[in-house]
C-alpha cells in the first residue's frame, strides 16, 4: 500500500470500492484541502496528515480502513478527521448519489466525484472541470455543501 501526500498541482483521489456502481466499477472521491490547515485523517490503523493545499489519494482496497455507519441496513464509510482539535465526520457516499450529472464524471465504469474543504469545514461540491483551489462554490447541488458532524 502506497499512501502519499504532495501539494498542487499533483491530485490525489479518495477510493472507495462501493456497490451500486455502474458495471461494478469504483465511486472515486478527489477532495481538495483548502481550509487553510493541516488536518489529521483518522483510520482504523493509523492516522494520517492531510496538508493544506493537498488532495490524498487511497487505493480501492483502502475502504476497509476508514469507519463505516450502519443506515437502513446498509453500511458505507465516513471520512473521519480532526481540524483544530475537534472531531468531525462527513457522509461522502450518501450525499454522493444525489449529485446532477454535472458534478459527476463517468469513464470506464468508474464514478469520480470532486469536493473542496473549505475555511468553514464545509464539504463542497466541485464540478470535474474546475480546478483546484476553485472559486466557484456557489449554487450547489441540492444538499450540500455537506456540514461537518462534531464528534467530540
């Protein structure tokens, strides 16, 4: 397993291999950190530190690592982490499906989905042909941006 960590213009995806996928391909997350701070990821077996000005990128085999949430008898992963001493979770996967077509790139099977942390912890959605850091946050797709839940 590789993790690796660089800032721009080198991006990284989050991957997670999820059911549902078009032709059993993968849901791929990109998530930019533009909060203004370095961020502490929290897996299963080791926390990991996620620069400002950075994207992470996690093989398909790596969703074991992270949290799952049990809902409606379905189990997908939450993004764990600490900002500033505080604990927070964000729902990925659930807010992912409700995404238009235009915040949403599909090739080979395979489902990309682009977010940028912002300065108010706030997940938001970013269209595949921004790039990072975008500007363009306003209008978003119904339900987001995606608030942080504190966990402490």
């Amino acid at each position: 397993m590789i993790i690796k960590i660089l800032r721009l213009p080198v991006l990284f995806l989050l991957v997670f291999g999820l059911s549902g996928c078009p032709r059993g391909g993968l849901t791929l997350f990109t998530i930019y950190n533009h909060s203004g701070r370095d961020i502490t990821i929290h897996y299963e077996d080791a926390d990991v530190m996620w620069r400002q000005d950075a994207v992470l990128r996690l093989g398909p085999d790596e969703e074991n690592r992270l949290q799952w949430v049990k809902r409606n008898d379905v189990s997908d992963p939450v993004l764990d982490v600490r900002i500033e001493q505080r604990n927070f979770r964000y729902d990925l996967v659930g807010r992912a499906f409700n995404l238009t077509r235009e915040y949403v790139s599909i090739a080979e099977g395979n489902i990309e989905i682009y977010y940028q942390l912002e300065p108010d912890f706030f997940l938001y959605a970013v269209k595949p042909t921004a790039r990072y850091p975008t500007k363009l946050l306003l209008n978003q797709p119904s339900g987001y941006p995606i608030e942080p839940v504190l966990r402490n």
